[in-house]
C-alpha cells in the first residue's frame, strides 16, 4: 500500500516522517527499525534515522510504502 505524504521544508528525518505517517508509534520504534535494517528508501535499505527525506523519495517499511510530495 502506497500513500502520499506533503512535507512544507526542504525535508524530513526519515524517523520523524516514520512517526508522523504513522508507520511507527514512536520515535523510538523508528529508532529501532531503522537500525534493523528493516526501511527502505527509494529501494535501498537506510539505517540513518536522521537521514534528510526530500520530495519525490518513497521510503518502505513492511509492505507500507509512502510517497513524499
């Protein structure tokens, strides 16, 4: 499943987009996941939590995917 996600700044931190988009419930969680190995941006895994998320990125996380406008 793919949605969409409108950020107003030149960017996110991949955690704080995990957190908002609701894909993690904290930033903690997020924390861990990345770590893991288990995120994905734009097909490639990314264990940066603080990674800069820009527009056009699609970011992957167990089936969810989303889309950055």
């Amino acid at each position: 499943m793919r949605t969409q996600f409108k950020i107003q700044a030149e960017y996110i931190e991949l955690s704080k987009l995990l957190k908002a988009t609701g894909l993690c419930a904290t930033g903690g969680t997020a924390k861990i996941l990345i770590a893991e190995g288990r995120v994905t941006v734009d097909g490639e895994v990314e264990l940066r939590r603080q990674c800069k998320i820009r527009k056009g990125q699609v970011v992957a996380l167990e089936g969810h995917s989303v889309e950055v406008n």
